[in-house]
C-alpha cells in the first residue's frame, strides 16, 4: 500500500485515502501566505512556464527576476526576448519587455539603452539567437562596450526547433543534423564565444555560471547582483552565460542530462568568472 502522511498532522497519523488528505489540508488551511517560505516574486507573472520539464530556463528566469526585485528596479528594467525557447519571454517577466528578430536582440538592446540610458537594460538569448544568427551584432555590440547586460543560455542545440547542430554543439554530439556525432574535420569546433567575448576591451564583466545544482544557483544569482550594479555604474557590457540542460533533445530524463552536463559540457566550458575587476581577460 502506498501511503502518505499529512507533515501538518499528528506525525503518528498516516493517511492513505487521497480525499482525506485533501479534506484535511483544506481543513488545516497549510497553504496561507503566513506559511509559505518560498513564493513567487513580483517580477514574474502566474504564467506557466511553457519550458520543458528539468531545462534551465525556468530557473534562470527566476534569479534574474528575484535580482531585479531585490534591488527595486521592476520599473526601470526592460528586458529583450529573443527567437528560440525564450521567445515568450515577455509573458513571463512582470517588466517592460520587447521581442526582437532573430539574433537581434543586443542591436535592440543597444537602441532602447542609447534612447534610455538610465533604465536597466538585458537581453536574454540562446545559442542559436547569439552565437549563430546573432554572432555579428553580438560581437559588435560587445565591442563598442554598450552598457548592458547580455544574458546567454548555452544548451549546446538548437532546442526551440528541433535539435539541430548549433556552435556550441560538442565533438562527438548527436544531434538532428549530426546524427553521427559531430565532426571537427567537417563540422569545425564548438564556439567557446564567452572567451571571445572577454577578449574585446569594452566589455567589463563576463562570466559563465550553470544552474544544475543548488551552489551553481548561488553562485549565478550573485554574478546577476553584480551585472545590474556595474550596469548602474556605467561600466560597459556584462555577459553572463548559463551553460543549461535540454532534457527534450538530449533524449535523456532531466536527472540524466544533468549528470550529462557536469560530465561533459562543463569539463568543456568552464564555469566561473573570465573578465571580472582585477582580472584583466580570459586566461
């Protein structure tokens, strides 16, 4: 018999009946706000997340969205979506947003903050947004050193449509358009495009976190904080990448392709910050 214990009751009380448990959690009323630790913050919508189950992206909307409504700026903040999974972005974030065509989310990024200077400005791309269709306006506005923040979910696919190759893809990974693996003699090598971003003299903060385990959250909440503040302080282009799962076109459950990821793309990006203050570029 499979049973279930009700946490709020007597803990010598095991129910098994699922509409006695759900008679006695409305009884107990365990769900009013004074109980609750964790809830949503004011900078998402109650949109569900149109994501598939165990990808990152999810979670990398909410840290951005906790960071923006800790730091009160909700209504200074504007926000680029782009084409690819993200691409209902704005339904998601409760901020000014705006959709941009594909791979120019930084060039309207970089319009909306020369109009607006002082409000916060991030785009938020994928690998096939950025560092494919994209790649010309990434690195220009990178080096011309515009004063935002550039937000870069690397799955190493192209998830939104079908699971083709995309720059990022690794030596040896199948995919739709690779189905043998990719090949470096034919195919060239994965575009490890955070290093080459760290290069370019304009740009100030470039970091690659990852949001698989609860310390990597940590960790890419605080790069986050910082971003926002150096935006504040008008010293140039940040870029942080995410280095996420895709559970759908990895063909793996999300506890597979975690495991996936720390064994194999993060021995290959790196994670950890590449151009920060008092570490002049990538090494």
């Amino acid at each position: 018999m499979n049973e279930k214990r009700l946490i709020t009751g007597d803990p010598a009380d095991v129910l098994t009946d699922e509409a006695q448990i759900d008679a006695m959690i409305a009884r107990e009323s365990i769900c009013n706000n004074e109980n609750l630790i964790y809830e949503r913050p004011e900078t998402l919508t109650d949109a569900i997340f149109h994501y598939c189950p165990g990808c990152g992206h999810g979670v990398t909307h909410r840290l951005i969205a906790e960071v923006i409504n800790e730091l009160d700026i909700q209504s200074e903040t504007i926000g680029i979506a782009p084409v690819g999974c993200a691409v209902f972005a704005y339904h998601y974030f409760n901020i000014d947003m705006t959709e941009a065509a594909h791979g120019r989310a930084t060039a309207v990024a970089t319009g909306i903050k020369r109009l607006l200077p002082d409000k916060y400005v991030f785009s938020y791309q994928g690998d096939g947004d950025l560092a494919a269709i994209g790649t010309g306006e990434t690195i220009h506005t990178c080096n011309r050193g515009e004063n935002i923040l550039i937000v870069f979910v690397n799955n190493g696919i192209y998830g939104m449509t079908g699971g083709q190759m995309a720059p990022t893809t690794l030596i040896g990974m199948k995919s739709t358009t690779s189905p043998y693996g990719r090949d470096a003699a034919t195919m060239g090598y994965p575009l490890r495009i955070t290093e080459m971003i760290a290069t370019l003299p304009a740009t100030y903060y470039v970091t690659r976190q990852a949001v698989n385990t609860p310390a990597n959250v940590r960790k890419a909440k605080k790069a986050f904080q910082k971003a926002f503040e150096y935006q504040k302080q008008k010293k140039g282009t940040c870029f942080i990448e995410i280095v996420s799962n895709c559970p759908s076109n990895w063909k793996m459950t999300p506890l597979q392709s975690n495991k996936w990821l720390e064994e194999n793309m993060l021995t290959f990006y790196k994670l950890g910050d590449i151009k920060a203050p008092g570490k002049e570029s990538a090494e």
